[in-house]
C-alpha cells in the first residue's frame, strides 16, 4: 500500500514537471512571435516613413541666365530662333519641354527659357557700341571743340616775262607796263591768307647773241613768297625792264625750288605765266611744267599768253596742258584784266563748291550714323520682343507638364522674362540716344563753321 503511494506521488510529480516544460515553451513561442510581429510593423512604418518623405531632388545642369548683366546677355543665344521656328523645330521644343525637369523654380525655368529661345542681338548690339557718332571733314576728327580742317592755304607765284619783246606796243599801251598794272591789281585783290610771290626772268642783257648766256641765266624772284604789301610789292615792280632772252623752262624749274615746302592736303600752288613768246633759251618748257605738276607740291601752271603769235601759241598751249593748267591768250590791257579777275572769281566759285561739298558731306554721314543706330536698335528691340513673347508662350506648357515647383515658381519666371526684356532694350535704346545726341551736336557745330568759312572766303573774292 505504502509501494502504491509512492508510485503516484512520483506520477504526479512528472506530470507537473511536463506541464511545466510546456508552459516554458509556449511562453517563448508568444515571445518569439511577438519580436518578429514587432519587427514586421517596424518595417512597413519605416517603409511607410520612406515612401512619404519627399524624394532628394536631383541637381540642374542648365546652365543659369543672366538677369541684370547686359554684357552676358546679349553672349547668350537661343537654340530655336523665336518667329522662325519651322513645324518640325516646334515639335523639337515640346519634347525639350518635356525632358525638363519637374518641380523647377522660377530661376531655373527662366535658365531652361534662355537656353532654348534667348534672341540673339549680338550682331545689332556691336553696331550700337561700334558706331562712331563723331562726323569727320577731310580726315579731321572734331574732338571736345570741333574743328573742320585747316583753311587751304593758297600760294601764287607769278613768273613774268622780261624779255626784250615785252617793251612792244599794244591796246592800251606798253606790254610790260600793262602787265605790271594788271599784276599788281590781281595781288592786291587776293584774300588775306594768300600768299603771292613775282619771279622775273630774261631781264638782263640785250637781245643779241653775245648776251644770250649772261640773259638766259637772268632768272630771280623779286618779291618772296608771302602775304600782300602793297609798298613792297610796287618797288619788286620797279626793280625791272625787258630787256633780253626768254628762259622760260627755267623759271618754271626755279619755280619747283620756290615752292618745294608748300606741299600738304590744304595747300594749293598755283602757278601764272605772263609771256609773249617761246623759249629762246634751248630749254624744255613742256617737260618743266610737267614735272612741276608731277611733283609732291602739285602746282598748276597757267599761262597767260600776251601777244602772241600762232607758233608761240602752240608751245605755250602745250606748257599749260603739261602743268595742268590753263592757256588763255590776251592782246590788250582790257584782256588781260578781265582774264585775272576771271581768275579770281574763278576762286571764289571754288569756295562755293568747297562749302557745298562739304555740307553735303557731313549730311550725308549724318544721315548714315543715324540710319545705323536706328536699324540696330529696332533689330535689339524686335529681336527681344519676340524672344520675349516665345518665353511667355511656353509657360502655358511648362505649367501643363507639372513642371514649376508651384505658382509662385511661375511668377517669378514670368517677372524673369519680362526683366530681361526691359533691360536689354532699354540698355540699347539709352546708348543709341547716347550717340545720337552727340551726332547732332556735331552736325550743328560743324554746319555752322562751314558756312561761316565759306561765307568769309566768299567775301574774300566777290568781285
């Protein structure tokens, strides 16, 4: 009995200890699979977490657009021409468009607007900045005070014969007495400015064989180069009488001696020669005249023939043409006069022409400075308008493909589009007025000189 008792006791306390055991496990089982519960919440919280914490945004290579900085603007070009798109090249932008990035800023979606449509006014901005609104007379560029070009000087050198056939007899009297008068009114007329020089030749010895060296070789100026003296010039008369031989190719030589410093573009050498006759002295009068006109003083020689016969003529004829001057024959005081005083209106009809031909000229390249500011300046603003107008058109789709951050974004590009218009047309619009302004300064300024110049030398000369 006391056997059977111990037997179950021993059952009893294996079943606890089974009952135990299981309650142990079972209690880790729960403990496990709560751990791997847990974890699996964690999870999808964090992936929860991921999926709605906004996704890192990738950095723009577009290249950023100036705003304010004209100098760079005007760098930048458009890969599409605005107003000249063909079909197939619009077609090309919209899928630009596309490709773009979403959420941009303003800044950003401006920087994508100027790469694909910015005008290009570089070519109409270098003309604005290249023109020289400074109008320019005979290579004289007015500077602060403007200046045309210096007065033309003129210089007239008288080569007078005084051989011994000027003592003959005309109308009106001796020949070398009236050519005397008829010289010295001439000189006293010139206008102040003008300088005159008198060069006698053949007014030594006699007219025979025995004196034709020491006669040939009478060959000097009587009054220098310079400025009208009445006195002065009346005694450089007195000093002579004709006398001998005709050394008319060398008086002319001596002439390029005379005048070998007055060379320039405003200096005018003018040559006269009084003669009655040929060369009698075995020299060469056509070449002389030549070379003198050939030479860097650029003379013309004209001869005033007095008297002369048909032969004589022909030579002198000859003399003028190879100096690029004139002949003129005259046979009394009469003649010879109002051949001077042709002369000399001839001068003041040149003036005449001188202040047209200038005023024409500074019109002329006051109209084309103008003309190139105003064509350069529409070509800026034209350009830049439809520029802006294309950027304004392709907001709309921007906005439609989701491509701005926000409105905001929006507002801001479009207050982009517009600032760069304002500023570059405004920039070019300032410049060209600029340059204009001083053009029209000068035009006046140098409108004005000429006609007073050409007014005082008109004067100068009116008969």
């Amino acid at each position: 009995m006391e056997l059977t008792k111990a037997k179950w006791l021993m059952i009893a306390l294996l079943l606890l200890a089974i009952l135990a055991g299981c309650s142990t496990a079972d209690e880790e089982a729960v403990a496990e699979k709560e751990q791997a519960a847990e974890k699996k919440v964690a999870a999808v919280e964090e992936s929860d977490e991921e999926a709605a914490a906004p996704a890192e945004k990738e950095e723009s290579d577009i290249p950023k657009a100036a705003i304010h900085n004209v100098e760079e603007m005007v760098k930048e070009k458009g890969k599409y021409i605005p107003n000249e798109m063909t079909d197939q090249q619009k077609e090309e932008l919209y899928k630009e468009l596309e490709a773009a990035p979403a959420g941009m800023t303003g800044e950003e979606a401006y920087s994508l607007a100027v790469t694909l449509l910015a005008a290009d006014v570089e070519e109409a901005a270098t003309i604005i900045n290249e023109v020289d609104p400074v109008i320019k007379i005979d290579s004289a560029t007015p500077e602060d005070e403007i200046d045309i070009p210096d007065t033309e000087t003129v210089n007239v050198a008288i080569l007078l014969d005084a051989s011994g056939s000027m003592a003959g007899e005309v109308s009106g009297g001796r020949k070398m007495e009236l050519a005397k008068s008829a010289i010295e009114k001439y000189a006293s007329d010139l206008p102040e400015g003008a300088n005159i020089m008198l060069r006698v030749y053949g007014h030594e010895g006699t007219g025979t064989d025995a004196d034709k060296v020491m006669s040939c070789a009478s060959n000097e100026v009587v009054y220098d180069l310079g400025a009208y003296d009445e006195q002065q010039f009346a005694e450089s008369l007195d000093q002579f009488n004709p006398a001998g031989w005709t050394p008319l190719a060398g008086a002319i030589e001596a002439a390029e001696t005379d005048l070998k410093e007055q060379k320039g573009d405003n200096v005018r050498n003018v040559v006269y020669v009084v003669s009655d006759g040929i060369e009698t002295c075995d020299g060469d009068p056509v070449a002389a005249a030549s070379s003198l006109n050939g030479s860097d003083i650029q003379a013309e020689v004209n001869i005033i023939g007095f008297d002369v016969d048909n032969e004589g003529q022909k030579q002198l004829e000859a003399v003028a043409k190879a100096g690029n001057g004139q002949y003129k024959s005259v046979y009394s005081e009469s003649e010879l006069n109002e051949y001077l005083e042709q002369e000399y209106s001839r001068l003041y009809w040149e003036w005449l022409a001188w202040g047209n031909d200038r005023k024409l000229d500074i019109l002329s390249q006051s109209n084309d400075i103008y003309g190139e500011l105003l064509a350069a300046n529409n070509d800026v603003s034209f350009l830049s308008l439809a520029s802006k107008n294309e950027m304004y058109a392709i907001h709309y789709d921007l906005k439609e493909l989701g491509k701005f951050k926000d409105e905001e974004a929006v507002d801001r590009y479009l207050e982009l589009i517009d600032t760069r218009y304002e500023t570059v047309r405004q920039h070019f619009r300032q410049e060209s007025e600029r340059k204009d302004e001083i053009r029209k300064e000068v035009y006046e300024k140098l409108r004005e000189q000429v006609d007073q110049l050409e007014e005082e030398k008109m004067d100068d000369y009116k008969s």
